[in-house]
C-alpha cells in the first residue's frame, strides 16, 4: 500500500464508498479509510438494509394473517424470530462483501482504522501516516440520546439494539415519532409486540406534508400502533423485570408514566465528527458538530466534506449523490446536487414519500401554488391487490405548472416516487406527467391521474 494519494477519504458509508468507486473510475489513485470491520457504514449495517430486511418479513408476515383469507388463501403462516435475523444478517453480508468487490473492481484502496487529518494533506491511520493532495470527510452521524436514559442495547435500545432483539417484547416503547421509530416501531408491532411511541411534538414524521402526517396517524393506530403526542421523556426507571418510562407534557406538568419491557431511543442523529482533528486543522464546524461545505468545500483548501457529517436531510441517497459530485470536482469537472429533488421514503405499511416542497412550505415562502390528488381507492390495481389506503398529491406552480413537491401514502410509494423526482430534475409541468401514458392497471396511473387533478380534469375518479 502506497502512502501518497490523490484522494484519502475518511468514512466507508453510502457517502465514502461511493465517493470512492467515483474517483477510480475517474483515475484518482484513492484511499478510503474505515474504522469498521466491514464497509457500507450505518445504512448497510445496522440502519437502511437490515431495517428493510425486517420490515419486508414482518409485511408478508400481517398480510398473510389479516388478507390472505379475503383473497381466497387458506392455511397459517408463522414466524422463527432467528431464522428472521440470520437472513437479514446473510442480505447485509452479501452487500457488504459486494462493497469490496467494487472497490477492487474499480482500483479503490481500503484501510481498516480509524483515520485523523493532521493537517490538509496528512491523514493518520492508527499511528500511519498517509499523504495525499485531497481528503474527504464521509464520517455519517450517530445515534443521538436523551439526558437520563442510558442505552444498554438490551432492554433500553438504538436502532442497532432494536435490529438484534432475540425476543419479541410483550411491550415496547419508542421514544421518537420519526422515520426511524415508525419503521422499528412496525416491525416489533406486526411481530407482536404493543407498541406506543412517544413524540414531544403534536404530530408524527416532523416535516413532511401535513395531510401526509394526518393520514398516517389515522393508519396506524388503526394498526393498533399507540401515540403520546405533545409529550416528553425525562427518564426511564427500572421497575422488577419491566421499565417505567416516566413523561410530561412538552409544556411542562402533567405527568404520566408508561410501563414496557423495552425502550428503543429513535430522537435522530448527530455528525460523527469528534476525534478527526478538525479544531486542530481548522475546519469549521457548527456548534451541533456539523462540517460547514459551501459545494462540498470546507473552508480549508484541499479537504471537502459529504453525508450525514454535513447539513442537509441525513440520507443514503444523498450521501452518495454529495460523494459523486465531490469526486467529480476532485477531478476537475463540475460535481452538482439538485437539493430540490431529493426524494424521502418512510417504509412502514403503507409506505410514505415526498419529494420537493410542501403545502406548508409553499404557503410560508408566498410561492402560488395549484394541487392534484388521487386516492387510491379509486385505482384498479390498488383495488385488485386491497391496497387502497393512501394518496398521491402534487404541487406544481400557479403560473408555470412547473412541479414544485410531491407526497404520497400507499403501497409502493417508495418507488413512485422516482417518476415525480425525475419529472423535477427536468423540471417538467405537471401537464408532462398528465400527458405521459401510463400502463393499465398499474399503481403508477395514480401519479398520472394526480397530476391530471392539478388541471381538475381526473379521469378515475
């Protein structure tokens, strides 16, 4: 292994390996160095991956138990808990080794450690000092806690901790209304757990279209998922074999004390920055820890920064973009990120997805703005499959038609989503989406006959 790089890239996550395989494939003689055993940081170790792995088990799981018999299928479906784990562990196995493949297809140098900048062209691996002409910080975030709850990972858990239970807990709760909770949360719930999540605001997933929320909130406690709203954890006491999770109102006073068997802690996460010898270098950081980038650039020559350690929504997707654009620039040609068109996912039943800005976002930024919706009840696939929770809407200008955000709540939205997020990037009109045929019967019409609504001329419904 040589010790002068063209790129040295600290992080081997969704941002750092893909930086990676850019700059190889770009020539770059790079090194990306990772603490971890294995590559693919949070995302494809203990967050995206083995999440989805659950979630997709747990989904066929309840819809073999609550619609198989509805659609004329007979016969009882159960489940092996470690038979679960180890196929989600063999699917993040696969990946990761897949990870390294890449690399050496692509002439992309690994380290195992842990790597410091020393200065602009120095980076330290575990007392090895490594130069190189450019350094990339890919570092992600971590798990954030609360004051007066410890994580154990046994019976007060993080996502990590909630992805490896041995057992299914009588009772669980989820401190955190967001993405992450709502997805563990399900997972735990359709396996039989009682399950109620805790959320300080008055209202789940922070952020995201308000009838997105509402519409959610109706879909899960009818999935006997319980919701404290407007409610705060000030900490969690041990009680025999069972926790006590004591709570207050946000405002204050009004107590109650909620009794479980585990505590996931799902409030978000931090940058992982601390030990890289930022301060030392002077790179500047915000007070919560975040690389300040203007494109991608710290304010140090030579050292850029991309992922969840930057600011911006703490997304795989988004790493990985900010990563290929950095090598691109890195290499001297003109790396960009459109931040309009970055699509969101929440992968619970139904899946929830949004792209671009909301109603309340348009409203606060005076944009004039025009809506289409489309229910799914009202789709002839949705119908065949009884999937016919949810809606998709989209917001296109006033005056332009140009669309300017989408949400959406229902089966396969995930995937949906990329139609919209495409016709942005273009920055098509709404009328392009109406005016695009779409197979039938299919999900996908229910975009087309969203974007039709824009003009209030829906044909399905």
């Amino acid at each position: 292994m040589s010790d002068n790089y063209d790129v040295i890239i600290i992080g081997g996550g969704p941002g750092g390996y893909n930086c990676a395989i850019r700059c190889g494939q770009l020539g770059l003689k790079v090194l990306c160095v990772e603490t971890h055993t294995k590559l693919g940081g949070t995302c494809l170790n203990v967050g995206c991956i083995p999440s989805k792995a659950l979630l997709h088990a747990t989904e066929m799981l309840e819809t073999s138990q609550k619609d198989f018999e509805g659609m004329g299928l007979t016969g009882e479906v159960g489940f092996d808990l470690k038979k679960m784990m180890a196929a989600k562990d063999k699917t993040v196995s696969g990946l990761t080794s897949g990870v390294e493949f890449l690399f050496k297809k692509n002439k992309v140098e690994h380290m195992q450690g842990f790597g410091k900048i020393i200065d602009a062209t120095t980076v330290d691996v575990d007392g090895k000092k490594l130069t190189t002409k450019n350094i990339v910080i890919a570092t992600g975030s971590e798990v954030a806690t609360l004051p007066n709850v410890e994580i154990n990972e046994k019976t007060i858990v993080s996502s990590t901790g909630a992805l490896e239970l041995s057992s299914v807990p009588k009772k669980m709760c989820v401190i955190g209304g967001g993405v992450i909770g709502l997805e563990l949360g399900s997972v735990w719930r359709r396996l039989g757990s009682d399950v109620t999540v805790i959320e300080y605001l008055d209202h789940i997933m922070p952020g995201m279209d308000g009838e997105v929320q509402k519409q959610a909130l109706r879909v899960f406690k009818k999935q006997k998922m319980k919701f404290e709203l407007g409610r705060k954890v000030t900490g969690v006491e041990k009680s025999g074999k069972s926790l006590t999770v004591k709570t207050e109102a946000s405002a204050g006073g009004k107590e109650k004390d909620i009794e479980t068997d585990v505590v996931l802690v799902c409030i978000g996460r931090r940058p992982y920055t601390a030990g890289l010898g930022l301060e030392a270098v002077g790179v500047e950081t915000d007070k919560r820890g975040f690389v300040l980038t203007d494109h991608f650039k710290t304010n140090i020559s030579g050292i850029y920064a991309v992922g969840d350690c930057t600011h911006g929504p703490m997304l795989a997707h988004k790493a990985e973009d900010e990563g290929v654009a950095a090598a691109e620039i890195i290499a001297g040609k003109a790396g960009h990120v459109n931040y309009d068109a970055i699509p969101g996912v929440v992968y619970t039943y139904p899946e929830i997805a949004s792209v671009g800005k909301t109603e309340e976002e348009l409203k606060e930024a005076g944009i004039p703005f025009k809506k289409g919706k489309f229910s799914f009840t009202a789709n002839g696939r949705a119908r065949a499959n009884h999937q016919t929770d949810g809606f998709v809407k989209i917001l296109a200008h006033e005056e332009t038609d140009e669309i300017l955000g989408a949400h959406m709540i229902g089966a396969h939205v995930g995937d949906l989503i990329a139609e919209v997020t495409l016709a942005m990037e273009f920055k098509a009109a709404s009328e392009d989406i109406a005016r695009t045929c779409h197979a039938h019967p299919t999900i996908t019409e229910a975009v087309r006959q969203a974007a039709m609504d824009v003009e209030g001329w829906t044909m399905q419904s």
